[in-house]
C-alpha cells in the first residue's frame, strides 16, 4: 500500500531520503557489499552511479555528510516512515499529494496530532505549488533575487552589542494554540516597528492555513525597505520550498527536526548553504537535540519550548537540554535561540541563564497595541542597532 503511495508522490520525489524510498524501495540497486566499498572509501563519491539521487549523494559524500548507516538505510529501499521511525520520529508522511484528505485517513487513520495534521496539508499543497511552479523556474528565480543577508551574523553582533539575547521578532498573526492574536494585522507595519526597536531578524510566518501567514506578506517585508534579515518560517518538507522562500526574499529558513529525517536536514542544509541562506533548525526534545548535534555544517539551533504535537509550553526544557549539550553545541560554535512562550524580562533572563544568545518571540509582541514598543518591556530596557 505504501509504495503505491511512495510511487505516486511528486512533492516527496524532491526530498531526499522521501527520494531514495520511492525510487528504490524493494530492491537495491547496488548490493550492500557496494555499500560497504561506498561507506569505506575516501573516494567513495566518485564510485556512485551517475544519476539525481547519487548526484545528490555525491555532493553529500564529498561534504562528509553521510554515513554508513545512512547508506544502508537508503539502499534497502525503507519507506520515508520507517527510516523517520527509526530516528525517533513520530509524524509519519502520507506521500500522495493528489489524494483528499479523506482517501488518506482511510489509509493511515486521522492524523494522530496537529502537527501531524499540518504536515499531511502541507504535502498536498506543495505538489499542487510545483504545478503552478516547476521547481526550474524557481531555481532561476532564487538565483536572481537580491543576495541574501547574513542572518547568523545579525544575531551574534545584537548579542555582543546589547548583552541580552538577540531577538527575531516574529509577524505572527494567528497560530493553532492561541487563535488569532492580531486582529488588525499590517506585516510591513509591525516589521518596521520591530526593526526601529531593536531587533536583529525577523521571523514571517508563511503558513496560510494554520497561522494566517502568506509568502505575499514575505515579499511585502522584504521590499518595504526593512534591513532586518527575514527567517521564513514555514514547514519545509521539501527542497522546493526552499527555493520558494529565498525567491521571495528570505535569508534564513526553519527546518523542524521533529518532521524530517537527518538526511533530508542534511539534504536541505547544503541547499540553504549553496543559496547563502542559513538554516535554524529545530529541536523540542532529548533526541532531536542529538540527532541535530551529529549533523555536520548546523550552526543554529532553535530549542522549542512549545510542543508543536500537544501545545504544551515549558521553558525549563530550554534549561534542560542546554544543561545536558551544553559543553558540545559551545565546542562546536553553534548558537542557540530560545524560541516561544517569552513574555516577561525574567524569561529572557531565564533561558539567557541556560545558555541561549538569542530569542524567537511572536504572541508577546504581536498582542500589544504597539509591538515596537514591547520589546523594551520584554527585555526590561532598550535595545540598540
Ligand atoms: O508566539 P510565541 O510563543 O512567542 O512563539 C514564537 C515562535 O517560537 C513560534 O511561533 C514557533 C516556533 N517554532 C515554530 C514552528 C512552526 C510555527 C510556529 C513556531
């Protein structure tokens, strides 16, 4: 059942682990003994066969991104959801973008959370994106936008110069949680208010369905003359958005270790390095935090303080992972935001203390009549460009 499934699926073809179940599921094209020369070999990109899936492998070898595992994993042809579930990961895909909703439950059952949910609605809507859109086109047209902005950089200077976490400043107007927060909601305006008071980056919420965001409302950022760097925040499964995002604009972009398996993360952040974009991946809990720390070329990590399965938000769970990765994630340069649930200038002194330099803030700030002024609030004083 699922291979038809797998078969039939244009969105995930351009994922790459999605990529390797649907192109080979069932019988390996190479043997293992193959895999074992591959996995072996310095060399071992250039032995590969020529083709999409190991020109994609190849750049990944040569990158040293892969490993032994991985190899096996994606020769044996498993599904997309049994290589996720054997990396702990709970949103199982539905691979049949043209099906109704309805045709997918009887396959899989309701979805079994709303990021679940999310996820499935999202795979439909990206196949019916690369209809309108080959993703060609879009590679030509990310190409040509204005290069992207260091966002990185942005965050680590705001931390230096104010001493106080940097902020990306989210135009959030509605989410699942909270409904909507805003209901009078100009993106430009509130960008430029969040720019003028401090902020080092912007976070624009491109989700329609679920958090009322728009790529329209990207692009109006973007061109309103607003510095700042943009992460678009969106929920990637696939490269196409990628190209999508920094078309319209973006310098950064969200990838959710919670959805996608370390191959498409890897798959997906030699994308973002080619476009210049970088990437914040997300993490919410013990074993996504090492999954991501094991992936060579991250360099931000977000930790959800939000579980995006049941809503529950703690920010102790910042505190937790910090004080157990801590030592590894300072080893290795990598700077963390605290992201949601920050309402109060003991919060971000909080998670501060844990060890993040930087914080993601939407729901705080939107809800106040001025969003520019709230952030002195949040952080107890002003911030500085
Ligand atoms: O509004 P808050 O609680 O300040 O949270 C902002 C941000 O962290 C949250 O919007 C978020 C974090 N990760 C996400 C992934 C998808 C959608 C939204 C999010």
């Amino acid at each position: 059942m699922e291979s038809s499934l797998l078969a039939s699926s244009q969105s995930v073809r351009s994922s790459f682990s999605a990529a390797a179940a649907a192109g080979t599921r069932g019988r390996s094209p190479h043997g293992p003994s193959r895999v074992a020369t591959l996995a072996g070999n310095g060399n071992r990109a250039r032995t590969l066969r020529a083709g999409p899936k190991d020109s994609i492998l190849e750049v990944l070898a040569q990158d040293d991104m892969l490993n032994a595992t991985e190899l096996v994993q994606w020769e044996s042809g498993k599904s997309v959801n049994d290589i996720a579930a054997s990396q702990g990961i709970r949103i199982r895909r539905h691979c049949h973008p043209t099906a109704s909703l309805e045709e997918i439950e009887k396959e899989l059952g309701p979805p079994r959370n709303i990021l679940e949910k999310i996820i499935w609605d999202k795979e439909i809507e990206v196949a019916q994106g690369h209809a309108k859109r080959p993703l060609e086109e879009l590679i030509q047209a990310a190409e040509k936008a204005p290069p992207s902005r260091d966002f990185y950089g942005a965050l680590e200077a705001a931390y230096k110069r104010n001493g106080v976490p940097a902020l990306i400043a989210e135009v959030k107007k509605a989410s699942p949680s909270r409904g909507v927060l805003r209901e009078n909601f100009n993106p430009v305006e509130i960008a430029q208010a969040y720019e003028k008071n401090g902020a080092a980056c912007l976070s624009i919420l491109t989700d329609e369905k679920y958090f009322q965001g728009s790529f329209e409302n990207l692009e109006k950022v973007r061109t309103s003359g607003v510095k700042c760097p943009l992460l678009c925040k969106e929920f990637v499964i696939d490269k196409w958005q990628i190209y999508n995002a920094r078309s319209k604009g973006a310098d950064a972009i969200l990838l959710i270790a919670a959805v996608l398996p370390d191959l498409d993360i890897k798959y997906f952040l030699r994308i973002c390095k080619d476009l210049g974009m970088t990437a914040l991946i997300e993490v919410h809990d013990e074993r996504e935090m090492e999954r991501v720390l094991k992936i060579n070329g991250v360099k931000l990590i977000g930790i959800n303080n939000r579980s995006l399965e049941t809503f529950v938000v703690d920010t102790s769970n910042t505190k937790m992972l910090l004080e157990k990765h801590g030592d590894s994630i300072r080893e290795k340069g990598i700077l963390v935001v605290g992201e949601s649930g920050l309402f109060t200038p003991d919060d971000v002194a909080y998670v501060q203390n844990a060890g993040v330099s930087a914080v993601l803030v939407g729901e705080s700030l939107v809800k106040q009549e001025d969003p520019g002024r709230a952030i002195a609030g949040l952080f107890g004083k002003e911030l500085i460009h």
